[in-house]
C-alpha cells in the first residue's frame, strides 16, 4: 500500500480493492451525487470497477485519486487527489485535476480543503506540475470554497454535461 500524502488529520493512500464498501457507501448515497449529475451508484460491482478504473489510472497516468483515511478511526471517509484527464472540459484537454468525494458524515470538517492542499502540494512537489485545475458546480458552494482555500484561482464559469460549473487554475511558483 502506497502512502502518497498525510495531513494532521489524513491519510491520502492508494485506494485499494478492499475499499469498495466505502466507495459504495460513498457513491450510492443521492445526497453526494446531487452536483455530480444525480447518478449514485446501485451496485458494489459498479464501486469495485471504479476503484480498477482509478487503479488503471495510476498504471496509464502515474496519478489517479486516492483513498482518504481519517487518523483519529482509520476509517475510509472518501477520496481526493489528482486525475490526469484526457476528456475536453472548457476547452482544456490532457490537464491534471484536483478534486474530493466524501461520504456525507464527514462533511462539515474542513476533509475535501485539507485533502485539496495536500494534493495541490504533491503536484508541484512531486509532480513538478506547471498548473493544476479544478471544477465544481457553480451551487455547490462548500466545494468551490474548498478549492478557493487551496489556493485554485477562479477564472470563469462554463457548461458541462448541462450543468453550470466553476473553473478554476493554479499555476505553480
């Protein structure tokens, strides 16, 4: 197991095949889903073939999300990190995304900020990245709050999948 970051509070690690109860927890539940196109997840097949999905990624990509774990219990709260996406997004392509998933009893704690900064840091210290982007649905306020104290830079707002979205860029240092 792979340990690609740690905040006073998290473990940011590889996810692993034996996380798919969290994932499920994770992605089944409507109330996570209501900015992400309201498409929860029905089975624990549909969360095990995300966690081989995001395990492809690290083979394709050499970064891909990962699972976070709170200290305090050692429990699988949900994931965040850095995605390589190849899929056009506001004219952007073959960039490198930061995002967060929580499972909703870990919402409220400062987790998807926390996480966010971690791997914002790991980019352009790792990663030596140039510029990493980031997204989210214009109504979800907490996660575009989120970005903003990782230091993502707002720059306009675009059309995705239907849904009006926030765009926002860091350049490195």
């Amino acid at each position: 197991m792979q340990i690609f970051a740690e905040t006073p509070r998290l473990i940011l690690r590889e996810l692993l095949p034996n996380d798919v109860a969290g994932m499920f927890e994770l992605d089944s539940d409507p109330e996570v889903h209501r900015y992400l196109g309201n498409k929860p997840i029905k089975t624990m097949q549909e969360a095990a073939d995300m966690i081989a999905y995001v395990r492809q990624q690290y083979a394709d990509y050499g970064i891909g999300r990962w699972a976070v774990i709170e200290k305090a219990t050692g429990d699988f709260t949900g994931w965040a990190g850095l995605k390589f996406t190849t899929e056009e997004r506001n004219g952007h392509s073959n960039y490198y995304d930061v995002g967060y998933r929580f499972i909703k009893r870990y919402w409220g704690k400062g987790y998807a900020t926390e996480a966010a900064i971690a791997s914002v840091q790991y980019g352009f210290e790792v990663l030596k990245l140039d510029e990493i982007f980031g997204m989210a649905d214009v109504e979800n306020i907490a996660s575009n709050k989120a970005l903003q104290k990782a230091g993502l830079k707002y720059v306009e707002d675009f059309d995705y999948a239907g849904i009006r979205h926030s765009w926002y860029c860091l350049l490195s240092l």
